[in-house]
C-alpha cells in the first residue's frame, strides 16, 4: 500500500457503541477484516493486507452528523441487501445521481455511510 499523500484521506475513525457488533456488522456487509488492538479499538485492514485504512473505536460517539464516506460498490443492489442482511438501516435510496447510483446507509453504532456504483 502506498504512503498517504498530501490532502488524501488515509485513515477513517468511527466511533462505535458495541465493538463486537460493529465488528460483525461490517465483516458481513463488506468482508472487511480487522487487527484487534483490546476491548477498545479495532483496526480495519488495508484490502491489500498492507496496513489499515481505518479503525473502529469503542466508546467514542458515533459521527452521525460528521463527514459522509462513501464506499464503492460494484454491485449496489447486492450490497443493499448485504447492508440489510447484516443489521444496517438503509437511510436514503438507491437514487441516480450523476455517473452512477447510490445509497446510504446507518450501522448499528448510528454511523451514516454512503455507497455508490458507477452507472
């Protein structure tokens, strides 16, 4: 995985009430896998396996009202249904928007995170 870059996102925090379900919520929508640092955090792996991109943090307050990150998608119906199927709350959508389609979806923690698929 390359270096982070100059005003590139290199790294995402969420803030989780329940460490495990979050855990389980975003392994079986996505297949993310994890580094577990304690009953605290978890780290959430590169997919290259080449160090993380994120983590989750237990105990923090959820970012509800923060910043929207969007995941790709390259299926979005399937990944709607994986979002659902693992706990998650669609919150808006699917809609066009322009290039592809998108929605939005709320974990178990009350973190608000969006999908997109090119059209």
């Amino acid at each position: 995985m390359p270096g982070p870059k100059h005003h590139v996102i290199s790294y995402i925090e969420f803030g989780v009430t329940d460490l495990a379900a979050a855990r389980d919520f975003y392994t079986a929508a996505f297949g993310w896998e994890f580094n577990d640092y304690g009953p605290a955090y978890s780290g959430i792996r590169s997919p290259d396996g080449e160090g993380e991109i994120g983590g989750l943090a237990a105990g923090s307050a959820s970012g509800g009202d923060g910043p929207l990150v969007l995941l790709f998608s390259e299926d979005l119906d399937a990944t709607v249904e994986a979002v659902r199927n693992a706990g998650g709350m669609i919150a808006a959508g699917p809609y066009d928007f322009p290039g592809g389609r998108r929605f939005e979806f709320v974990d178990p923690s009350g973190n608000r995170l969006g999908v997109f698929a090119e059209s």
